[in-house]
C-alpha cells in the first residue's frame, strides 16, 4: 500500500541530505532554508511516495499562490538512488496530478541539449520520461540564472500557452528582487538570444542581501 503525503520537517531535512543532494549538482539546488522559507509562505509543496513507509521518491512543487494550486511549477522529482529505473518516478508523477485539481497546469522546466555527449544522454532521458508521462513541448524556452532550459507542460485540459508562459514568469517576477530578476530570469528567451551570465542559488543569495 502506497501513502502520497507531505513530508515533516525532519523527512524533508533527511530527504535533502541524502537523495536531493546526490540526485541534484548544487548548482541547481536551492539551499534547505529556501525551501523552508517557502514552504512557510504557503507557496511550497514537498511532497513523498512511501510503500509500507520506506521512501519511493519525492517532488517539490511551487504553487503560484497560496490558496491556489491550479498552477505548479515542478521543482524537483527524484528516487532514491537504489530504486531507479524501477517506475517510481511516474507512480510519483501520478500519485500527484491525482492530489491536485483536476485543472492543475504543472509546468516543468528541462535543460536543453548542451552539445556534450554525456550530459545530453541525461537530458534526453529526462525529457522522454516527462513525454512518456503525458507531458508535452512549449513553443517557449527560458534562461535562467544563466541555464538553458525547454518547457514541459503537463495538464489535462486546454490551456493558452500565452497563459502558462505569464504565469511561469510570475513565479519568478514576485519571489526574486528586481535586480535579480531582471539579470537573471529570461522568461521567454528569445529566438538567438544568449543566456545571461551563470549564477548559482547560494551565490543568488549573497547578492539579495
């Protein structure tokens, strides 16, 4: 029997040390205490498949609002690194466009090929998995904090991309300062344009302050 629930404080503290650190380079994961601080605002959900009480995996999800769930960014899905390639990602993907409205737009962002060999085989199977589970291509792409990143979406019903595309940039146009959002949020990146300088979330942090 599976439980998809919200994980407590200590899950979450053992779940970024031990599965999202080694799942995650530290150039794209946020710091623990970003994550709680959101979570604290009401506008984060980290989320854990359990059978029997042993760990499936987990997914962190950015609401766009509060009191609404009907928009979700897609922050984080990994499996512990013992039990991959054995479909708990999509029982994951499942249990949750199950818990959450049934006009819930998740929306998913997956770096684009970079020309290296070993790093797109990556991508591309992370791309296929998201495909294979009913998600589909935006016509936009973004950079941000200097990465270049598809659009994945993942609904069960029509929406306009102009939409998904306003309210993907909202996320990151209310919770980053003007000045970092403006340097390095590219929401859409537009056809030859370059991505901004590089930055990684705990250096994000440095210069918010």
């Amino acid at each position: 029997m599976t439980q998809y629930r919200v994980l407590t404080s200590g899950e979450l503290s053992l779940a970024y040390k031990k599965v999202l650190k080694e799942a995650f380079p530290q150039t794209e994961l946020k710091p623990l205490s970003s994550m709680k601080s959101l979570m604290s605002k009401g506008i984060y959900d980290i989320m854990g498949l359990f059978a029997e009480g042993t760990p499936l995996g987990y997914i962190c999800l950015w609401k766009d609002e509060p009191a609404s769930s009907h928009f979700c960014l897609i922050d984080y899905l990994c499996v512990p690194k013992d039990i991959r390639g054995r479909g708990a990602g999509s029982k994951i993907l499942e249990a949750t466009v199950k818990h959450y409205p049934a006009d819930t737009v998740f929306i998913i962002e997956i770096e684009a090929p970079t020309g290296d060999e070993q790093e797109d085989n990556l991508i591309n199977r992370r791309l296929q998995f998201y495909l294979r589970n009913g998600a589909y291509i935006a016509d936009y792409e973004t950079a941000l904090f200097g990465v270049h990143y598809k659009t994945a979406v993942l609904t069960g019903h029509e929406v306009s991309e102009d939409v998904i595309l306003t309210r993907h940039d909202g996320y990151y146009k209310r919770h980053m300062g003007g000045i970092i959002y403006r340097k390095f949020v590219q929401i859409p990146l537009k056809p030859g344009e370059k991505p901004n300088p590089f930055s990684t979330w705990h250096q994000l942090r440095r210069k918010s302050k």
